[in-house]
C-alpha cells in the first residue's frame, strides 16, 4: 500500500537524532545540566545581532506582501545578485545571480544537484567519513548508487587509492564536504589540487564530465585560514552552501546552489537544478530570509567560541590518552575509541549520560563524534567523564 523505502526512511531516525531524542528524554528525567549532550550539530553561538536587526528594519520598511510573498523559484533576483558579489568580492569571481539557485538550507541543495545530475545506472561517489544522510539524498532522492572511499584515519585528508578505485563508467560525482562533518578536517590546497587532477583524468578517460559536488555549510568556520575554494580548482564544481552554521540559523533553513559559468554547459546544468527544485516541490526558498542573507557580506558569528571549545576539548581529551586528528574547521572532534568500536563507545557513554555519535554511521568505523559547539561549561564538566570511560577500556587492556 505504501512505498516501503519510505515507511522505513520516516520510521527509523538517524543515529544522531536518535541520540538527541535520548538526551531530551533524559534531561526531564535527571534534568539538562546532567546530560551531556554532544549529538547534534546545534550551532551554540548566537546568531549576530544584526540579523535580528536587519529583520526589524526590513519589517519596517517593506510591505508584508514584499517579505512573505512568493520569489521566482530560483529566488529573488536582488538577493542572488548580493549573494553572487559577496562570493566576487572574496574569491575574485565573476558571478551573477543567474549563477545563484536560492535554497532551503545545504540538504535542500544538495537533492537538487543529486535529482539534477542522475541518470539511470549514475553513480556518486562520497569521502569516508562523510555525512549519513548523503545515502538517502542519492539513493531514496535521486535513485542513483552511492560509492564510499574509505577514510584515511591519520590525517582524513582524500584516501586517493580508494578514491580511484570507486571511479569507473558509471561516475557521475564526486561529493566533497571540507570543513569535514565529522572530523573537522579541512581539505589542503595540494588535497584539493590532486582531487581535481584525478577527475580531470578520469572525466578524459571516460568520455564524460565527472562533477564535484562541494558540500560547504562549514566554509567560514576555519581555524587558520581560508578553505579552498573548489571552483579555482576544477571547473565542472556544483557548489552547494548554507548560512545555519555561519550565522547560527539552521532552523530557518536558506541556502544555495552555485553553478558556476566554467560547468560543461553551464546553462543546461542550472536549468536542472531548477527543474530539480520544481520535480521536488521546492516553491521557493524561505523569502524574508533571502532579503536576511543578503545582507551578510561575508560577516558570520563569533567563530573563536568554537576555537576555544576545540581547545579545551581537544587538550583534555589527549590528557585522558584519545588520539585524534587536530580539527581544523567546523565544530566536530572525530577521536578513535578505545576497544575500536564506536557503537559500543557510544552506549557504554549513555549509561554516563555522555551522548557522542558512533563514527560507523559516518563510514569510519572505531571513531565517535563529538560535537562541541556547546556550552564550554558543558565540556568541562564533561572531561572527567570521557577520562573515566578511557581508564575503564585500561583496566580491560583494550587501550
């Protein structure tokens, strides 16, 4: 009676909202300052205060039809033309806003350029560890196959080895996600300069473009210096991005696809994504935020907070004796776990009311997340808790 994909997809949470789910449950039970909640990527940072200023004056300004009626489907044409010289100014591009698809946040675009792309037998291919929900985005979403490399757990820059071993025929994309959700890794310059030589080689070889798809909601978030910015790299780039962790508003869900002019027939490539959007139901997306976001001109919000939280965590945790890769962007740690699985990590941490993800859900096995755009509060009264976890797995020699 039912398609059945889609009953287990809306009967099954993530692993990470099932998590976060707990922590409410167990917050009204032993209350919130005893659960030690790093499930979900919840920005913790205030969004700046002019965005609640900006919305005041475009309230006062501009007629409710104005902000709360229907935009082109692609979005309102002022607001993608802000958005495109804000990318102009800071990356020394060219773009307009017939470049810009406007979006309900990162996911949003992200099924756009899926459902876009794919046709029967297409394949994209995602860098372990990588984000879960990309399975259902390209798989349930767009009816492809979804290819993993595996992880390169030293640093989790590119496993080029498992990388070339994913590519054949039936590549349609490469998916790429740097600031990293979960290790925090950001991709290098020489990383992102081999990548491109490897698709430029591989999209010869086959007779087809090979796309990258760059998955960037964590783009500002970096700690020391700029992410590199895919498209100056590699031409047949689809960028997809989103302000909810820039500016602290992921529940307002805006975002955008970039189709930059150097795609293989960049015109017929917007077209897609449009009549993607429009296949999926996107009417448009949410407008007093476009108005909102256009005003951005690159600000974000106070990114040393999650500095110093990476700090603090990151030294405790290597006092307990964790060995992890140093985050260089966004706000995960993705440590190894005593004993090599991260499942059970993860619920023998429970049982302390210490939530942290296991990293089997992210294709690395053996490692946990933890997201630490918390309280810094939060992580201090949470370090003897991860030490007592790691003298536990001593008394069991399983560290």
């Amino acid at each position: 009676m039912y398609a059945q994909d889609m009953v287990m997809l809306g009967s099954q949470r993530s692993v990470i909202r099932e998590l976060f789910e707990y922590g409410n449950q167990r917050a009204a039970q032993v209350g919130r300052e005893n659960v030690f909640d790093f499930s979900l990527g919840n920005p913790s940072v205030p969004s700046p205060g002019w965005v609640n200023e900006s919305i005041r004056q475009l309230l006062d300004t501009q007629s409710s039809l104005q902000l709360h009626g229907y935009t082109s489907a692609p979005g309102d044409l002022t607001a993608r033309q802000a958005v495109a010289a804000d990318l102009n100014r800071r990356f020394g591009t060219n773009y307009t806003g017939a470049e810009l698809y406007l979006t309900a946040g990162a996911a949003a675009a992200l099924c756009a350029c899926f459902r876009a792309l794919a046709e029967p037998g297409d394949e994209f291919v995602a860098i372990a560890p990588y984000f879960p929900e990309y399975r259902c985005f390209v798989e349930q979403g767009a009816g492809a196959k979804l290819r993993v490399a595996e992880a390169d757990t030293e640093t989790f820059q590119i496993n080029f080895e498992s990388l070339a071993g994913c590519l054949n025929p039936h590549t349609k994309a490469v998916i790429v996600n740097s600031p990293n959700n979960p290790s925090g890794a950001v991709y290098t310059a020489e990383t992102v300069q081999k990548l491109a030589d490897m698709l430029r080689s591989a999209s010869e070889e086959y007779g087809h473009p090979i796309y990258l798809i760059s998955d960037e909601p964590y783009r500002e978030i970096v700690y020391d210096g700029p992410a590199p910015f895919l498209p100056a790299y590699y031409d047949n780039t689809l960028v997809c991005y989103s302000w909810s962790k820039s500016l602290s508003l992921p529940g307002e869900r805006i975002g955008y696809v970039l189709v930059p002019p150097q795609v293989t027939d960049a015109q017929l490539a917007y077209a897609a994504v449009c009549g993607a959007g429009r296949s999926l139901g996107y009417v448009n997306a949410p407008s007093l935020f476009q108005r909102v976001v256009a005003l951005a001109n690159g600000r974000v919000g106070d990114i040393d907070a999650y500095r110093r939280n990476r700090d603090l965590l990151c030294q405790g945790l290597a006092d307990a004796g964790y060995k992890f890769a140093l985050p260089q962007g966004a706000f995960y740690l993705f440590p190894a776990v005593p004993g090599g699985d991260g499942e059970a990590f993860s619920r023998r941490a429970m049982e302390l009311d210490l939530l942290v993800v296991p990293g089997e859900g992210f294709g690395c096995p053996g490692h946990v997340r933890i997201s630490y755009c918390v309280a810094e509060d939060t992580i201090r009264r949470a370090l003897p808790l991860f030490a007592k976890l790691m003298e536990e797995y001593k008394a069991q020699g399983l560290a």
